[in-house]
C-alpha cells in the first residue's frame, strides 16, 4: 500500500516533528513526512526540517489578523498542493475553526502534553506538580472541534517524582511523547485506529 502523505505543523522547537521525520525513515512504516508548515517565521523546527531534507512551508497568521477561516483556508490550500493525506499537530500553537477541523476530521491529529482527559489546555507540567498527581503523561489524539478533547489514539504515563521541577516532568514526559507519536501515526497510516464523527462519509 502507498505510504501516506503526512504534514506536520509546528511553531516553535520541532522535537516532535523530528521524532516523526526519524521513524518515518523506516522502509515498513506507513506515512512519509512530505511537508512541515509554520505559522512563525522564526520556528526552529522549520531549519532542522530543511536540514532533513523535508519540503517546508510558511503560513504566516499575522497578515490575517483576526479571520482565522482565511488562514485555515490558506494553510488547506498548502496541504492540498502537496496531496496530503494526514496532518499531525506538533506543538502548532493555533486553533483551528470549526470548518478546518471538520474537513480534516479523523486525519487530524494533536499531541497533548498531559494523561487526557486531565489537564487540557497550557502549563500541564506546573498544573499536576500543583496537584500533586503521581503520575503525568502524555496523549496523541483526534482533533475535533472542542480543544484537547478528540478521542485518544495512544497514551503513556510516567511518574512524578519527588523533587520535581516543571523543566525535569517536562522532560521525562517529551520521551514519553518522542515515542507514542510515531506509533499513534503508524496506526491512523495503516487504518488501524480511526475516528469517522457522526454524519460526516470517511475520507471526504
Ligand atoms: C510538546 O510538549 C507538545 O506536546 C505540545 O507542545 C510541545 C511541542 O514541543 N503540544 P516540540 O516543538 O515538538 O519540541
């Protein structure tokens, strides 16, 4: 079967964005990563993605200024140009309009920082060490229209350990993230995990 054509979107750093770009190396894996995009100029994840030898693009949102439908349109449209099949958020600092997500339902998905339904939203790592959870992980899931709430792919734990800071949690749950994403996408490429929301035909 053709390997599936995946976009990843980032704004910043790009370590999950790596991860995918590594396992896809794999002769059996499912997805090549044949795009990243930003929405920042600046991204560090943009030159480590050209260093790799992936194409890039920039959608910039600041020229959009509060019309969000025109920037998901236009980043639709670079996704479109290069037939992609699946789009992986990796730390894409942006929400999505209703109709973006709508039309990429069950090929859109998002890694979350945290054990979901826990913790939604920004600062996950200061917010468990605050509640002093034992354990604190990290999820890949469907995007749908609610933040943080689509259904979950893959999801790993570790343990918060005494003496914790946000920066050390923070770390130990990226190798968490570092590993399930890869395997999260290896099993929406493959059609081993899917999510078809009610009223809405697979793959349209
Ligand atoms: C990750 O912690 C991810 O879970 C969150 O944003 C961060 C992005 O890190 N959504 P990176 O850019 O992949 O290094």
């Amino acid at each position: 079967m053709a390997k599936k054509r995946v976009a990843v979107l980032i704004s910043g750093r790009g370590s999950n964005m790596t991860a995918l770009i590594e396992a896809a190396k794999a002769k059996d894996y499912p997805a090549e990563i044949a795009l990243v995009v930003s929405n920042r100029p600046d991204a560090l994840g943009l030159g480590r993605a050209r260093e790799a030898g992936i194409a890039t693009a920039l959608v910039d949102h600041r020229p959009f200024g509060d019309d969000r439908e025109a920037f998901d349109r236009a980043l639709d449209a670079e996704l479109a140009a290069r037939r992609i099949d699946i789009v992986c958020l990796a730390g894409f600092m942006r929400l999505f309009t209703p109709w973006f997500v709508t039309r990429w339902s069950g090929r859109l998905l998002n890694i979350h920082p945290a054990l979901l339904p826990q913790f939604k939203g920004l600062h996950t790592h200061r917010r468990a060490l605050q509640a002093g959870v034992k354990r604190h992980g990290a999820t890949v899931h469907f995007v749908v229209p609610e933040t943080d709430s689509g259904p979950i792919i893959v999801q790993d734990s570790v343990p918060v350990i005494e003496g914790d800071t946000e920066e050390t949690l923070a770390a130990r749950v990226l190798e968490v993230e570092h590993r399930i994403y890869p395997q999260a996408l290896r099993l929406v490429a493959e059609g081993a995990a899917t999510f078809v929301p009610a009223g809405k035909d697979n793959g349209t």
